[in-house]
C-alpha cells in the first residue's frame, strides 16, 4: 500500500459515524458542566463555567455541521465547509487538512 491509497482508505473514508460519537460525548460533557453549576459557584469559578460551555457548544455546532454537510454532493458541500472554515470552527479539528478532506470526502450514505 503506497502513501495514496493510505490516504483514501483512511484520511479519506466516511466519519459520520465517528463524528456522531464524538456529538454524543461532548454534549454529555456539555451537560455534566451544565449540572455542576452550584458546585463551580461555590469554587468561584463560574467564567470558566460559561467560557467551557460557549467552547463545547462551537463544537457541537461544528460536530452537526460537518455530519450535515457530508451528506451533500461535493459541490453543494463546498461553500458550506468554506463558510465553517471562515467562521474558525475548523480550529476544533485538524484546521486547513480537515476542510481539505471534507471537500474530497465522498458523500456519506448516512443520513
């Protein structure tokens, strides 16, 4: 196996499934956050409580997104990923090499 077919099986193959795991975990995440509020107020920590929950909700924003945008065609998924990638919330993934791989991946049979 050389360097390209690596990449397509690999770099290349459906992450729904994948993506929809790592929704589920961060909006459990999200939740246990949300439940500790008391405790976080009694530690005097309840910026970092609200800064926690903004950055796991651009996540999961950007988690549903992207299972979104692969069930389109690649030319109706373009602008969409080029829009996720202008707004920063690529920087959650692998930044330029997760966009690039969004572009080419091929469509999910999920839906």
């Amino acid at each position: 196996m050389n360097s390209l077919d690596s990449i397509r099986i690999y770099g290349l193959a459906d992450k729904t499934a994948a993506w929809r795991r790592e929704l589920k975990r961060t909006c459990w995440t999200r939740k246990r956050l949300q439940e500790s509020t008391e405790n976080l107020k009694a530690l005097g920590l309840l910026s970092r409580q609200a800064a926690a929950i903004q950055k796991l909700d651009r996540r999961i924003n950007a988690l549903e997104s992207r299972i979104q945008n692969n069930t389109h065609n690649r030319l109706k998924r373009f602008p969409k990923v080029m829009k996720l990638w202008l707004s920063g919330d690529y920087n959650n993934f692998s930044g330029w090499k997760s966009v690039l791989k969004d572009i080419i991946r091929q469509q999910s049979n999920y839906s």
